[in-house]
C-alpha cells in the first residue's frame, strides 16, 4: 500500500522529481527479495523434509532394534554310543528377519548304562584306569562349529576321568585269570560331561549353513576307556553310553510390522504439515 501513496503523490508533484527515479530501484529490490524469500523457503522446506525422513528412518532401525528377539531349537534326546550317531538342528527360517547371531552347545549329555571287562590272561590284571570320551563333529565343514586341519573336521571332546562305578574301580580293581566283570556306571549324582552346557559362537561366515528351512547335522560319539595291566582284555561296552541332547540359538533382527511402519511414516508426515505451519506462522 505505501508503494501505492508514494506514485500517487509523485504523480501530483508532492515529491521531488529526483526521487521517482529511486522508487523503481527499490520496488525492483522488493521484488528480487521476495523471490529469494521464496527460494530459501523452499530450501527451508526440504532441509525440514530431509531431517524428517532420516528421523523416521532412525525410528525404523530402532524399531528393528526393539523386535530384535531369540528362537532356540533343541535335538531330539539320544543315547550315544561308540558308533556316530546324528544329531539334527533346525535352521533358521529367514522369514522372521535377520539372522544376526548363532549359538551351538552340547545342551547335555552324562554317561550311564554298563560294560564288561573280560581278563583274557591266565594271570590276574588290575583295571587302572576308567574313563569316558565324547566326541562331538560337525557332519559336514561348513557349519563352522569344529575347528579344521587340513581341511578336515577336528572334533571337539570332552572326557570324564576315573569315572565313579559299581563295583568301585578306583584306585585299581583286580581281575582273576579269564575273569569277566560287569560295572554299572553311576547315575546318581550324574556324570555329566564338562562340554555339556558349553556354547559355540558361530562365526558370521557361516551363517548360510544355518539358514533354510532344513536341518543342520552333528555327529557324536561316547567311548569308555579302560586300561589295565594285562596284555590282553576285551570291553564290551555295548550297553554303556551318554545320553545326549544340542541346542542352537539364533538371535536376529526381527521384521517390522506393517501396522508399525505405517504410524512411524504417518507421524513423520504429521510432523512435516505442523513444521510447515509453524514457519507460516512466524512469518
């Protein structure tokens, strides 16, 4: 409006004449200012876009951070012996998310049953020594769980030593020429394996062996060990052995749910409309 007076007043010789020729300079200045104010406005609007937009997508990894969860599978219970025997784990299904984290342990495993000592001498021997070993392999070397040599699969162990029996061998049990003696191995308290309970951490690398909808495989193992001071003895231990169990855990990152992506976006854009509003209305 003032620009309006000013030209009527020049039009009527209110003003010197010299000043009408500043009056398009200014009005010109006006002009170009307005046009700037306009530029830096919409810059202003996408710097508060752009802040938004990594605000939601802040607010969508701490989403994912909040649903990161767990999922443990277990084998079936099994009584191992001296021959391998299988021992299956569910992968991990890539369908819940992310697959972030692998762990694998022997979830328990204690030795039980009976074996028999058979001295085959004519002369007396004396059992020294009786112990239990369990051996734990990979069934493929790609899971990452042993470590290798050579390429080949180097099985991690556990052993119980001087195992408690019934008869009581420790320190030394005498056998008579040709004698055979059965041991019951205690069961109470158990004789659990020191790997029993223990974790791998599988490292990244291999996570692919652990995704799908299959089943990764172990192989293990129990021996009992008996030593004596006779040069010739048999063990049968076909009825002793550990009875077994794994775990696997897999922590990942689970997938957002829709319904949580869309309030995240949906506050997002509330919060561009009211930013927008509130510069309007300082201006």
């Amino acid at each position: 409006m003032i620009w309006i007076k000013i030209w009527k007043k020049l039009k009527y010789g209110e003003y010197p004449h010299f000043l009408a020729s500043r009056i398009p300079l200014q009005t010109s200045q006006q002009h170009n200012w307005s046009a700037r104010d306009k530029t830096n406005e919409r810059k202003n609007k996408m710097k508060l876009i752009t802040k938004t937009l990594a605000g939601i997508a802040s607010l969508l990894l701490l989403a994912q951070g909040l649903n990161a969860d767990t999922v443990s599978y277990y084998s079936v219970t099994d009584f191992v012996q001296n021959s391998p025997l299988s021992f299956a784990l569910n992968q991990f299904n890539t369908s819940l998310g992310t697959l972030t984290g692998v762990q694998v342990s022997v979830y328990s495993s204690a030795i039980s049953g009976s074996f028999t000592v058979t001295n085959n001498t004519s002369s007396s021997s004396d059992i020294t020594a009786v112990n239990s070993l369990l051996s734990v392999a990979e069934a493929s070397n790609t899971t990452g769980y042993n470590s290798y040599s050579r390429g080949a699969v180097v099985p991690k162990t556990s052993t119980i030593t001087a195992a408690y029996t019934s008869p009581d061998w420790y320190p030394s049990y005498t056998l008579s020429a040709h004698q055979a003696q059965v041991f019951s191995i205690v069961t109470s308290p158990a004789q659990p394996f020191s790997l029993g309970g223990t974790v791998v951490n599988i490292d990244s690398s291999f996570f692919d062996a652990y995704k799908g909808t299959g089943n990764v495989a172990f192989n293990i193992t129990d021996t009992q060990q008996i030593t004596t001071t006779g040069t010739s003895y048999t063990v049968d231990s076909g009825s002793s052995g550990a009875t077994t169990q794994m775990k696997v855990t897999y922590t990942y990152t689970a997938v957002p749910e829709p319904t949580t992506v869309g309030l995240l976006l949906g506050a997002g854009g509330l919060g561009i409309v009211a930013a927008v509003r509130r510069r309007r209305a300082k201006a």
